[in-house]
C-alpha cells in the first residue's frame, strides 16, 4: 500500500530537517578555535662602528652689488676660480654638485615719520651660488676648505663624514643585532621553564642613519696651515623583531 501524500510530505521533511542539523553540527565544529601556538616575540639592536671614507661637504660663494647683474658678476667670477681649485685638488666633476643658487634684493628700512610708513627701497642685491663636494681623500679636506675659503667661499662649511659603502658594516650590526634577540629569548625561555623552539618570522626595522661618533684626533699628515678636522666614526645601527616557536 502507498502512504497517503500528507504522511510522504513529513516523512521528507524530517529527513530534510536531520540532514541540516547534521550539516551545521558539522560546520560548528570546523569553525571551533585551534589552540593558540605558543609563540615568545624579542627585538635586538645591534651596531657597528668604522672609519669614515668619505666628507660631504657644502660651500656657498656670497657676493653683494648695486645691481642684480653686478652682484651675478662677481659671484660667478669667484666661484669659477673655486671650482678651478676644486678639480685641480683632484675632485671629480660627478663629485661637484650645485646645490643652491639664489638672488635677493636688499632693501632699506626707514623710521616713521609723522605717522607716514615709507615703502622699503632696494639699495642692492645679493646672489648666492652654493656647491656640495665628495671629497674621499679626507687627507686632503682641510686644504680644500681653507683654499675654498681663500679663493672667495664665504658661507656655508657643513661637513658629514659617511662611508661610500657601508654594506659589510651593516651587515655586522645585522648579525649583532640577530644575536642579542637570540640571547633575550634564551634568557626569557629558561626563567619560565620552558623550550625555546624553532624561528618563526624575523623583521629587520628600518636602519638609522649614522650616528657620527667624534675621537677628536686630527687627520694625519694634514699641512699645518689647513683647516684641522676630526673625522671620528660613524656607528651604524639595526633593530631586528624575532618570533619563535615554543617547545612545551
């Protein structure tokens, strides 16, 4: 005998509905959290000094006139002689940039008078031609400035002592800085009892620049009449981020 519509329509239906109990049984148990990997994060910081090899230095060549074209005159007509110098001391021309050059004009302030403000005049003007130079024979940078200064540089004389390739010095600061998270993690592990596992992640923070760090000696076989300079050193620095595994 065939069962009645109505009893086959229930029949399917609870099917229906044990199948979607069982399917969400299933999916509620594949969503449950996986225990949380115990995991220990350290930082290091490690550094490494050298020598400089090389001075950045920057020279401005300042001169005043009447007029604008005056003042141009005899700024380029210094600096031209100081550029002459320059390469004559052995400076490559990729190793002399301009790196300002400007034309202001001067003006005269008066008092009040009567209560009646005067417009400022323009008496003269002002042109400025700057240069930054590589020097990477630092045996010869005093006498570069003082020649400079002699031939018409008038302002300017920052100087930064750098290296014109750092690579094996950061990369020492790199493995020092590797190794004290590497101690910091052993130290953590062993207070609380447990493993020290295997390397999970390693970040390295972006590098600071150099941190000159200044012996105050003189440069050697430096002329007496030179500019005396201390090149000092320049310590490189690196922070590495070290994420290990823990063995429980």
């Amino acid at each position: 005998m065939r069962p009645a519509p109505t009893q086959s329509r229930l029949a399917l239906a609870a099917i229906l509905s044990l199948a979607a109990a069982s399917s969400w049984t299933s999916g509620a148990a594949a969503q449950e959290p996986r225990p949380r990997e115990p995991l220990i994060r350290v930082s290091g910081e490690g550094e490494a000094s050298v020598v400089p090899d090389m001075a950045v230095v920057s020279l401005s060549v300042v001169r005043n006139g009447e007029t604008a074209d005056a003042a141009l005159s005899a700024n380029s007509a210094a600096m031209k002689e100081v550029l002459a110098a320059l390469k004559a001391e052995g400076i490559a021309d990729r190793d002399i940039q301009t790196s300002n050059f400007s034309i202001y004009p001067q003006y005269r302030h008066t008092e009040p008078k009567d209560g009646v403000v005067e417009p400022p005049k323009i008496i003269g003007y002002e042109v400025s031609n700057g240069v930054t130079l590589k020097i990477r024979d630092l045996e010869k940078l005093g006498g570069i400035i003082d020649k400079s200064v002699k031939l018409g540089v008038n302002q300017g004389g920052q100087i930064e002592f750098t290296n014109d390739n750092p690579k094996d010095a950061m990369k020492d600061a790199r493995k020092a800085a590797v190794a004290e998270a590497l101690d910091k993690a052993k130290t953590l592990t062993e207070a609380a009892g447990v493993k020290l596992g295997r390397v999970i992640e390693i970040s390295e923070n972006t590098a600071r620049p150099p941190q000159p760090m200044m012996r105050m000696a003189m440069a050697k076989d430096m002329a007496a009449e030179s500019v005396p300079v201390a090149a000092g050193e320049n310590t490189y620095r690196v922070t590495v981020n070290v994420t290990f595994q823990l063995d429980q």
